[in-house]
C-alpha cells in the first residue's frame, strides 16, 4: 500500500520506496522494478533512460513511461525537446497530403468521408491488378528505439480476403522483402488466416507473432506500445480485446543510417480485385534518435 500517511501510519522500506522520487543514472534506474519503486528522476541517460526526464511506472506496474520533466525548480516551455507526441496532428483533418504517397501498379490513396458518420479518413485501395500496392508513409526525426514508444490507429478493411496489409513504425512496405531494420507494427496476412500479426525487427532479426485476435471489417481501433525498459516487448491491444504481446526482435537500439519513415501504412492485394483500407487516424508518442536539442 503506497496511499496517504497518517499519525498511526508504521514505516517501512517497501511504503517509503513507493511513495518517493528516486534519482540517479539511466544504467542505475534500469536496475529498479516498477511494481516497487513509481517515480524516476534520471540525471544521466542510458540503459533505455533520457537524461533531465521524469518517469512513473506504468498501470500494470510492468515498465515506466516519461512525464514532463521540471528544470530548476521551474516548468520548461520545451519540457523534454527530445519526446514527440503527435498527439491530434494525425488524427484531426485527415487528409493525404500531409502524407508521403508510394504506390504501385495502379495503388491509390484519396480523401474519404464516411457515409455513415462523418468521420474523415485516407482510403488506400490497391486497384483490380493483382499484387498492386497503395501507401503512405510520414517521415521525419528518427526515432530512438531505447526508449519505449507507441503507436495507436483506427481502421476499417473492406473486403478481408486475398490482402497483406501493414501499419506501424518504421516498418517495411508490404512487397518489399521483410528486413531486419529497427521496427514494429501491425499486420495481417489472409494467406496465413485473418488474424492481426505483431511484426518486430530488431535491426540484426525479424519475427512475425500471431495475436489470435481476428480481424474484421468494422472499424477497429489499435494501439502497439513498444517497451525498452524493464521486460522488452511490443504489446498490441485491439478494441476491448485482451492485449497480445511479442518480446522476439523486439528493438532495443537507436536508428541508423536514412531510415526515418515514423509512420507507415500499406496495403497489397494477391488477387485481381480491389482491396481497400480505410486509416482513420493515428498518434505516435517517441522519442528522437537525432541531433534534436
């Protein structure tokens, strides 16, 4: 129990350990549980860690997640410059200039509204040439694997059958070979079945992890948080389904080299038919790898 203090309140480790910020080094702070100590102040990065940030255990007291971060004794205008939250930049006024487009035999990406509700989203349809793809891509800072991230979206898939498709973070377009570049997303794959795969590279591996969670073609919302501290993972939940997770490949290290696609979505079909998928908006909270002060 870690609640409030009273006069007849007993001392101990375990309570004074919960209920104070404890400071030191990214490589010192990697060696704590979350479960037992809640507030982090690191003074030297490393191990997953940002210098001059704040962080607090996680819900499931499973990991730690950055707060806003006090310096000298005052709130910062740029609090952290080195974390990124979208926040609503991708999720207000969808629409597919804001997007790098790449497309292939006859792909498409265009500006829809739904009939039904309103809601405005990238419609990327693959055309009626089989193994055609559609895509769009938001580059930008490279992100820094060490460091936990997460990326959240809602879709809609219209048709469920003869499709690859693939949203995440610095993920590789579906017909391309899968690489071992540093990235983590969602998929699914209607040859193997019709369930969201959670895809992982690491930067020298890659593996694919079948959630058992199916897919359908009503909207579906899905968040991926990518953990570098504390037990590694990528945890994919969908809707109010029961998160699935992956801890093979998971990435661990910063970019390198020109990679720096934040954000992807694409979609291929293997049949002579038109596959559609509708993006309804996403967020993506990191941090930068780059030089960014």
């Amino acid at each position: 129990m870690a609640g409030p203090s009273d006069d007849a309140t007993q001392a101990s480790a375990a309570r004074t350990n919960k209920m104070q910020m404890i400071t030191g080094a990214g490589s010192d702070l990697a060696t704590l549980t979350p479960s037992k100590h809640y507030l982090l102040r690191c003074t030297t990065g490393g191990s997953g860690f940002a210098a001059d940030t704040l962080y607090i255990a996680n819900s499931t007291e499973t990991g730690y997640v950055a707060c806003t971060m006090v310096s000298g004794g005052t709130s910062s205008a740029l609090p952290n410059p080195k974390f990124i939250d979208t926040q609503a930049t991708f999720n207000t006024d969808i629409r597919k200039i804001k997007w790098v487009e790449s497309h292939a035999s006859g792909g498409t990406a265009t500006d829809d509204t739904d009939g039904t509700t309103g809601e405005q989203s990238i419609k990327l349809s693959t055309g009626a040439t089989s193994g055609a793809r559609a895509q769009i891509t938001q580059v930008g800072l490279k992100q820094d694997f060490g460091v936990n991230s997460g990326l959240q979206f809602k879709s809609r898939i219209a048709t469920l059958s003869s499709l690859v498709l693939r949203g995440g973070v610095n993920c590789d377009p579906v017909t391309s070979a899968d690489s071992n570049t540093a990235a983590y997303a969602a998929e699914i794959c209607t040859a193997t079945n019709n369930n969201w795969q959670i895809r992982t590279a690491s930067g020298s591996n890659k593996n694919v992890s079948d959630t058992t969670i199916a897919a359908t073609t009503n909207r579906q919302a899905l968040k991926l948080e990518h953990t570098a501290v504390g037990t590694i993972k990528v945890t994919l939940t969908i809707d109010s389904n029961a998160a699935a997770q992956s801890t093979t490949t998971v990435p661990t290290t910063g970019q390198v080299g020109a990679n720096n696609n934040l954000i992807r979505f694409s979609i291929k079909n293997s049949t002579a038919a038109n596959r559609d998928w509708f993006v309804y908006g996403c967020r993506l909270a990191y941090t930068v790898s780059d030089n960014w002060v």
